[in-house]
C-alpha cells in the first residue's frame, strides 16, 4: 500500500490495528525549538530516531540528551535513536531550530529497558555494485548490536550510492512465518530522494512469475508491504533514502525468502549475505 506525502499533523501515520501493516507502528514529529510532543503506544515498543534536528528525550525518568545531529537533510551526518520500551510514556523536545522525527514502532507486550543509539554505536553494512546496478548502504539504528535489548522491533536507514539503480533484489518477501525458512515481518518505508523532486518505483509482486503492482513514490512516499516480492528503484541521477521499520510477528531476526526465478543472483551481488546476517 502506498500513502502519499501529506502533513500528518505528528498524528500516526500507521496507527495501533493497521490493517495492512498490524505489527508496525509509524509517526513523523516535526517540531520547532522549544516544542514538546509526549506519546505513549500501549503494546508497541518504539524507537525515536530524528530525520533532522535535534531533540532530549525523557522516557519516564530517564533522560537522553541531544539525540541527532544532522541538518540540511538525512544526508547530512549520521542518525541516532532512543529506544523506548512497550506502552512507555516518551518525551520529546525540540533543541534545534527546528527537527523532523522519525517514531517507529513494533507490536510487543513485554517492557524491557530504554537506552540511546548513538551515531559511533550505528551498525553499518554496505553492498552491492555499480555493474549489479544493486549500491547500496544500510545504517542499522536497532539492529544486530541490540538484538539482545530489543523486542521485535528492528529499525534501519537505506541508501542508494551514486544516482540511480535499485535496492530489495534480488527480490525477497517475508510474510509467512515457517522458521526456519522465513519469518513474518511486517514493514514500512517511508523514502526521500536527492535531489528532492527524484522519484522511483515501489513493486510489490504477489506470486513468482505473475504480474504484480508497482506504486510511483516521491519524496515522502510512505510504504507498506504486508506480503509478496518486493524491490523498489530510483531514477537515474538521483539519490535514494529509505527509512525501514520491521516489526516480527514470532521473533526478531529476519528470515527472508528469496524469489526463485531471481534467488541466483544472491552469488552474484557482492557482500549481499553479509547484509543478509545483519537483520538479526
């Protein structure tokens, strides 16, 4: 399902009971300095992680200072998070003058500790190859290094190097739990493009071998994909960004299934298995 850009009001753009994405959780903050914006998500443990700006977070008494750093745009420095804990209450205020922020959540019952991510603590893995046409960089804020100290919820930043190609191949879904095969995982995206009036394609095929959907993002789009092969393209000349939400329905790590007819191709694009180890 595609929701295009619109101004969501720092109301939740994939609520609690998400038809499509039910495990998911998705908000975008945007707050001016001085500003504060308080939430609690009953049963959804959640990550706030700034696309831009810079906010303290208080998480029922503990307090996390200047959490982000970056400016012009989400890629311009490295990105940071707080974890907070299921049906906690959070806190945030704008320090800069001004902060977009990302809340991302996952569906788990049990309340573990809150803890900050800071950007020399971010998990990175970069992949692929200018001839696969496949560049590409992930920035994993919850990932393999808290696995231990997270629920179901993992939380990931993925970009394009260079100026077109495309990034999810070779073609994989993971929306069937049969361990130790695949996991369910819902997920959400929400992309950003450089120059901002870049664009690219979301697909979404359901069977191999059968015709499927394709959704035209924007900078803004928000995606979410409750099951079936998914890749997803950008322009050339064009640079991509994606904020990834996964939210696992049994357990943490991500079992993905890779599309038959295309499986192969994971000998053939570089450092691809490491990447694949990493969403644990």
């Amino acid at each position: 399902m595609h929701i295009a850009p619109f101004d969501n009001n720092n109301k939740a753009i994939v609520d609690v009971g998400d038809p499509t994405v039910p495990l998911n959780y998705f908000n975008i903050v945007k707050l001016e300095k001085g500003q504060e914006f308080e939430y609690q998500v009953p049963g959804f443990e959640t990550c706030i992680a700034p696309a831009t700006g810079t906010v303290d977070v208080e998480i029922e008494g503990a307090k996390y200072d200047g959490i982000g750093n970056r400016g012009l745009d989400v890629w311009d420095g490295e990105p940071e998070g707080v974890y907070v804990p299921s049906g906690t209450k959070a806190t945030m205020v704008c320090m800069s003058d001004k902060a977009e922020v990302f809340v991302a959540g996952a569906k788990f019952n049990e309340v573990l500790d809150p803890f900050a991510v800071r950007n020399n603590e971010i998990d990175l893995v970069q992949y692929g190859s200018d001839d696969t046409k496949t560049h590409r960089k992930i920035k994993h804020i919850l990932g393999q290094k808290q696995h231990g100290k997270v629920g179901r919820l993992l939380v990931s930043e993925l970009f394009t190097v260079g100026a077109g190609g495309w990034s999810g191949f070779p073609s994989h879904k993971h929306d069937t739990d049969r361990v130790p095969t695949e996991t369910r995982h819902d997920e959400t995206y929400n992309f950003r493009f450089k120059p901002n009036h870049g664009s690219g394609l979301q697909m979404l095929q359901r069977e191999d071998g059968t015709s499927g959907d394709a959704y035209h993002i924007v900078d803004g789009s928000t995606i979410c994909i409750d099951n079936g092969y998914h890749p997803c393209c950008v322009l050339p000349g064009y640079e991509m960004y994606y904020f990834t939400i996964l939210g696992g329905l049994s357990q943490r790590s991500l079992v993905q299934f890779f599309q038959p007819s295309h499986a192969y191709q994971i000998e053939t694009i570089p450092g691809i298995k490491d990447m694949i180890a990493k969403f644990k």
